[in-house]
C-alpha cells in the first residue's frame, strides 16, 4: 500500500528560529514572569491591578510552557539530530491551547490596560479599607476581582476550540522509510473556515481589535494624566514648589515611555506577526515557512516580555525617578540651609562678627610685650642714672 509523499523537511535557518532559539525565549521568559510574580506579591500595589497583573503573568507563563512542548522541544531534538521528525503528536494536542493562551493573554493586557487607565483617571475610586475590615473582607474583594479574568478564559476557550481539530499527524515515505508529518485537515481545508474564522474572527479577536482598544485606553490615559499634571503644575509653580513639579514631569515621562514601550512592542511583535501568518495562509510562496516561523517567534517574545516591561522595567523608570527626588530634596535642604546662614549674617551684622577679633586685640602676646618694652626701658635707664659705677 503506497503512502503520501513527505514534503520536503524545514530549512536549517527555520529549524533553528523554530528550535533552539525559541526554546531559549521561552526559558527565559518562564523565568521573567515568575521573577515579576515574585515583584509583584512583594510590594504594595493596588488589588485589581494586582490580580489583573498575575493572571497575564500566568497566562503568559501556560503560553510559553505549551509552546514549548507544542513545537519548539520536537524541533530542537530534531535539529540536534536527536529525532527523526520534527513533529510529535503533543503538537496537534495542544494547538488548541496555544491558541487559547494567545487570546487570553491578549485580553489580560487589555485588562491591565484598561486599570492604568481606571488609576489615572479616577484614583480615588476605591475607597481606602482600614486593615481589620480588610483582613476579613479581602478574600471577597479577590474573588470578586477575579470573576472577569476566569470569564475571559472560559470564553477564550471556547473560541479557540476548533483550532484543536485543525491539524493531525498522518504517515508519509520518504526514501521508503515512513515518517509522521503534520497535515491540515479537512477543517483547516474549508475556505470558508479560514477566510471567516481563521483570517477575520480571530484576527480581530486577538490581535487587531485588541490593539484598537489598548490605543484608545493609553492616549486617552496619557490625556487625563498630562492634563490632571499641568493643573497641579500650575499651582506648585506658583507655591514654588518646583521640586514637586520636577517630581511630577518626571512621572509623566515615565508613564509616557511605558506606554509607547508596550504599543511598539504589541505593534511590532502581535501584529506584524499576524499579518505574515494571514498572508502565509493564503499565499503559497517558497518562504512560507520562514514567515511562519517569525510569526510564531514574534508572538513568544511577546509573551516573554509583557511582564518584564509592566514589572520590572516600570520599577527600573520608577527607582530612577526616586532618586531623582532623593537628590532634589538633598539639594533644597542645602539651599535652605545656605538662606538661613545669610538671614543670621543680615540680622546679626558685620561688627558682631568682627567684635570677638576686636576684643582678643589688647590680650594678644604680641601686643602685650610691645606695651612692656618701654616700661622696662625707662626703668633701667633711671637705675643706671641713680647709680653709676
């Protein structure tokens, strides 16, 4: 019985993007993102961004773990020539889950998103808890908070459901020794399938329209918090408190670089990404491969990095910013000190400082053996005229 030919294996450059390098990503970004969960559980932050937080720290961390089981594991044992194929059947497993952590990770960057956006625009919206209500009502306030993100995944797998049914192994010959080869299948096949759920749904759903959303929800922060700090610039240029202006520019610019930050690095590894996987669908070229594993690549160095720049580059912006007030305080502790110095000199006067030197004048010794000198001159001038040898 005749089987399928194989079609041709990867390229080297594809195997190694898709393999070692991946792999790499993908360790490196588990250990960022439980490096950020450890920062975040280690200091004051409010409730909701802290859970919003964690919940795309974990997702992020569920993403890279099933990638790395879904592609990048088989593909660096096959690049090593440590197995025969570059396929496993854990791959066709966890499509659906890889998808689902994509989408979910998504929407939890919205989240936290749209609680920067909350924090600006409305700080005081939640009321300050005193700590023996608190300590009895906080699991409440958690499991209240943490409705949306489990409503989100529960609907992210639900979306992403057919995409575990997109692919299956089957058996091809190649030089007469049969392989297992990763294969669409009838599902994936259906034009309609691609151009309506493949190519518009999930597009929109997780990459595009998320985008749209994550914009809006930043200009429209950086709006409310450049306007919130020219008023209040306004009043503590007038006090001359430009120690605290100073303190509040530099807040601005850092949230300013954050948030260009996140939308460059959403913009150019989301999606850039999906659009060379879209065209890559309906485009048969000779680097369709190649495409492919950017797009995969992009998307795991995305994941890898979202907690790093919300956790640990934000805290880098922000003890940058400490030390700035630090060394602003040090100087207008110096500047009082030298204005009080030279009120006591004008209240005070030159004389008063002057006086203690007037005073040690007469007893100095030099002074002193100068007013003797002539005593004792006249002194034996007259013994020597009253007895003269």
């Amino acid at each position: 019985m005749s089987s399928t030919p194989c079609a041709d294996p990867p390229s080297v450059s594809a195997l190694l993007l898709d393999g070692p390098i991946s792999s790499l990503v993908i360790i490196a970004g588990i250990i960022g993102n439980i490096y950020s969960l450890k920062q975040l559980f280690s200091r004051s932050i409010n409730t909701a961004m802290l859970v919003s937080l964690t919940g795309l720290a974990i997702w992020d961390i569920v993403l890279l773990i099933a990638a790395f089981f879904h592609h990048a594991l088989w593909a660096t044992l096959f690049y090593f020539k440590l197995r025969d194929e570059p396929w496993d059947a854990q791959l066709v497993a966890l499509n659906g889950l890889v998808e689902c952590g994509h989408i979910t990770s998504t929407w939890m960057l919205i989240e936290v998103t749209a609680e920067r956006f909350f924090a600006v625009t409305r700080p005081f919206h939640f009321p300050p808890v005193h700590r023996k209500q608190r300590r009895k009502s906080y699991a409440r306030v958690v499991g209240g908070l943490i409705k949306t993100p489990l409503m989100m995944t529960a609907l992210a797998c639900v979306i992403t459901l057919p995409c575990s049914f997109e692919y299956d192994l089957q058996t091809c010959t190649r030089n007469d020794i049969q392989y297992q080869e990763k294969r669409p299948t009838s599902l994936m096949n259906n034009n309609s399938y691609r151009l309506f759920y493949r190519a518009i749904f999930l597009s929109v759903s997780k990459t595009f329209g998320p985008f749209v959303i994550i914009t809006l929800l930043t200009v429209s922060t950086l709006r409310s918090m450049r306007k919130s700090m020219d008023s209040r610039a306004s009043i503590l240029i007038a006090q001359g408190q430009n120690h605290l202006f100073q303190a509040d520019r530099d807040k601005t610019k850092s949230l300013q670089a954050i948030s260009i930050m996140l939308l460059g690095k959403f913009l150019l590894l989301r999606c850039w990404p999906t659009a060379l996987a879209l065209v890559q669908m309906f485009v048969e070229q000779n680097g369709k491969k190649n495409s492919f594993d950017i797009s995969h690549f992009f998307l795991l160095l995305n994941s890898a990095t979202n907690s790093f720049v919300f956790v640990v580059v934000k805290s880098a912006f922000e003890t940058r910013r400490l030390k700035r007030i630090r060394q602003r305080q040090r100087e207008l502790v110096a500047q009082h000190a030298e204005q009080v110095l030279c009120i006591g000199k004008a209240l005070a006067g030159d004389k008063m400082f002057l006086l203690p030197d007037m005073e040690c004048e007469p007893s100095s010794p030099d002074d002193e053996s100068y007013e003797l000198q002539p005593m004792m001159k006249t002194t034996a001038t007259n013994s020597t005229s009253s007895n003269p040898v």
